[in-house]
C-alpha cells in the first residue's frame, strides 16, 4: 500500500529534485535514494501525515548529504539536450528557461530549497516550513530574498546581453 502511494508520488518527487540537482542524472539519483530510504525506514512513516512531506524531507535530506560529501562544487553547465532548440522558432522562450535555470542555481542552498517547494512545486508556506522543518516565517523571509536575488540575476543577465 505505501510502496504504491510512494510510487503516485515520484513526479513530485522528481520534479522537486530538479529543482535542487538541475541535472537529470543527479535528480534521479536523489529520488532512487529518497525510495530506497523510504521503503527501508517505512516504520518511520506516520500513517495519517502528508506522505509527500515526508518524501521531500527525505530527498531535501539526500541532498544535504550528497552536497556535504563532494570534495568540491561542480560547475553547472547547460546539460547538453539544452542546444536541441537552437533555431527553433522556440529559442528565445528556450533561452529564457535557461537564464532562469541558471539564475536559480545561483542562489544559496536555502533559496533553492524554497524556490523549489514553493515556486516549482507548489506546496504551502505551512507545508513547505515543515519539509524543511523551519518557522514559516523563515520559510517566507527565505522566499523573500530568493525572489529578490532572481530578479537581480536576470535583470544583470538583461542587461548584459543588451
């Protein structure tokens, strides 16, 4: 039963992973972790309570660990299928996705924690404080900032490409 509602779950899941990792292998990874963490400690799971929570504690947690151990940052580049548009009539909104795609991976791990919960998945203040067991109101000052850095970002990439 929780090994199905679990599996109902996994484009959240994966989709919230990209908004941490940006690359598709590393996404995947973090949501086979947070399965294989899940499945395994499903003791731990409190029947009753926001399964998807749960689930996004876990890969938000997964991914902590997975930053803590690299020795050192990799720099993010464009994963390759992003030069698949090139003279598209779509380049331009192409173009775009990846300036904010870039632009979000330039905020602090907090940021991108919330942008991420909030922004791209979609979940409550009150829902996402508690996946990254904080106060909803750090959660909105933290919300705050990130969307004040973005716009920055992207008004300096606009500018420069003026």
């Amino acid at each position: 039963m929780l090994a199905s509602e679990i599996a109902a779950l996994l484009p959240r899941m994966r989709r919230f992973a990209r908004s941490l990792a940006y690359h598709r292998e590393d996404a995947d990874d973090l949501v086979q972790i947070a399965m294989e963490r899940a499945l395994g400690r499903s003791e731990q799971y409190t029947p009753g309570t926001r399964l998807d929570s749960w689930l996004f504690r876990i890969i938000k947690n997964a991914w902590i660990d997975e930053v803590r151990s690299r020795a050192r940052r990799d720099e993010l580049f464009a994963p390759e299928e992003a030069g698949e548009q090139v003279g598209d009539d779509f380049a331009q909104a192409h173009q775009q996705r990846l300036a904010i795609q870039k632009a979000v991976s330039l905020l602090s791990e907090e940021h991108r924690l919330v942008v991420g919960l909030v922004l791209v998945d979609g979940l409550g203040y009150k829902e996402a404080a508690e996946v990254l067991e904080i106060p909803v109101g750090t959660l909105t000052s933290r919300l705050a900032r990130a969307r004040d850095a973005l716009q920055q970002i992207l008004s300096d990439h606009t500018k420069a490409r003026a």
